[in-house]
C-alpha cells in the first residue's frame, strides 16, 4: 500500500495538530530560545556589552512606548510572543496557558485558540499604547514583552464560556475557575507594578477575550480567516503531488500509482493512518479498521 503522506516531524507529537494550546506552549518556547541565544551570541561578539541586543533586538520586538511606536509599528505582533524576564516566567506563563487555554480548546475547538490569543495580544497591545495618551501615565521608556495580554483575554473567554466549571485535583477536591481566575487577575495586577499602560493591556486583552467569546455564540468564526490564509500560503509553497506523480508515470511509461478500488480512497486511508500515528491501532472504529482490510486487499 503506498501512503506518500506529507507530515512534518512536530505531527509525529501526540496530538499535536489538533492541539493549538500545545502549538502556542512550543511557539512561546521557540521564541524564549532564540531569544536566549541572540543575547549570547551578542555577547560574545561584542565582549559583554548587552547595548547592541537591548538596542537592535529588544527593540526590534518589543512594545515601544507611544512616541516610537511610528517607526516600530510590526512590534504589536511579536512582543506577546517574547519572554525576557526568565525561564521562570515563561514557566509560570504557559502554565496558565494550559489552565485556561485547554478548557477554551474542550469547549469550542482548537481553530479557535490560536486566534484568541492573537486577538488579545493585539488588543491589549494597542490598549497599551493608547493609555499613554493620558497625563497619568509615565512615559516609559523601556520595551514591554510578555504574553499577559493573552493569558488574560484566555482566561476570560474560559470562564465566559464556563463560570460553573472547576478543576478537579483529586476526585473530592475540585477548586471554581473563578477562584483560579480570580487569583490568576490579582497577580497580573500586582506584577504590573501599578504601572496604567501594562493595566490598561490587561484590560484590553481581557475584553477581546470576552468579545471573542460573544462573537463565538453568535455564530461567527473571527478567527477562521487565519486557517484560510495560511491553507492558501501552504498551497503556494507545496509542490502539486498528483502533477509530480504524473510526470514520474509518463517517465516510466507506466502508472504505478495507487487506485482506490471497493470505494476506498487515498485520502481515507491517509487519514486512517494518521490516526493510528496518533492514537494507535485500537483507537480505531470497526468501519476504519474494514476499510484498511479492503484497501490491502486492493494491493
């Protein structure tokens, strides 16, 4: 039976395609690394001083303040998706990640988390950049990174969506998402430092979060656009196999490909497989299992 599946190494992680929350987890951690690794290379470079990586690449993806947001304006996309203060921080980020962003994913789907959180980011970035229009706010003069916009906006669609759900510890001790939400604000807060622009970006990403929610159960797909542009960008990039195959055939002067007989068809058996991959043989229903058996027997 030939396959010719197209997967990437990262498919071969349980569950990893259908787990956006797992996907954001393994982006954060990508950036902390490169990160950390720009700033040792720089170091070495240039002999211990850090001034070239605070000036060419925190500034580069950092939240500036308002009066140089002009000629950084990209940085509203990519300061949510660094972590500068530490491993610990990263750590304690991405566990209330998973907290709140695996019961957004259990109750509407894992097409919606990625842009939830991308939504909140944004939003809470330009609440950021709009509070330093008052007179109350200090001008602040150092980048902001960090993913607090998001992990708020997360954790409000969470409990939006669910305010009776609770995280069961044991099988008797169970604590109410609004407790844990609860807690997970008040240390937001106290981490801002009282600072209005970082409040105002908790509040800007926690009102995403909410309107994402509201515009979910009135049956829009705000995020789906994403899904569609990156299947459209794929499209471009991967090479048309059936067109490939066809040319190896001629080349060969036959056709060696697989036909589908018994109303079994590649993409099925694909897809059957991936699932094994994933989940295992015994995952699999009676009717899957019947429709390998026909497919070998094709073979």
């Amino acid at each position: 039976m030939s396959t010719r599946q197209k997967r990437s190494a990262l498919s071969y992680i349980p569950g990893f395609t259908n787990n956006a929350v797992l996907q954001l987890i393994l982006a954060s951690g990508v950036c902390f690394a490169i990160l950390g690794l720009s700033w040792a290379t720089i170091k070495i470079i240039y002999v211990g001083d850090e001034t070239p990586f605070n000036q060419y690449f925190i500034g580069g993806v950092a939240l500036p303040a308002l009066s140089e947001f002009k000629t950084h304006w990209w940085t509203i996309l990519t300061y949510g998706w660094f972590h500068f203060s530490g491993f610990f921080e990263l750590l304690s980020n991405m566990l209330w990640l998973y907290c709140f962003g695996s019961v957004v994913q259990m109750l509407v789907g894992h097409r919606q988390v990625i842009p939830l959180y991308a939504y909140c980011l944004v939003v809470g970035g330009a609440f950021y950049l709009l509070c330093q229009f008052f007179p109350v706010s200090v001008p602040h003069t150092v980048g902001i990174l960090g993913s607090r916009a998001g992990l708020m906006g997360m954790a409000t669609a969470a409990f939006v969506l669910t305010p009776k759900y609770r995280f069961y510890l044991t099988e008797t001790f169970s604590i109410p998402i609004s407790v844990v939400a609860g807690v997970f604000t008040v240390l937001m807060v106290l981490g801002s430092g009282f600072y209005w622009p970082v409040i105002a970006m908790l509040a800007g990403g926690s009102l995403m979060g909410l309107g994402y929610v509201k515009l979910l159960q009135a049956g829009y797909r705000p995020g789906e656009w994403m899904y569609s542009f990156t299947a459209k960008v794929e499209g471009l990039v991967t090479p048309n196999e059936k067109a490939i195959q066809n040319r190896n055939n001629k080349r060969n002067g036959g056709n060696n490909s697989y036909e589908p007989k018994n109303g079994v068809s590649q993409r099925r058996i694909d897809d059957i497989l991936d699932k094994i991959n994933q989940k295992g043989y015994n995952s699999l229903s009676a009717e899957e299992k019947d429709v390998l058996m026909r497919a070998a027997k094709d073979n």
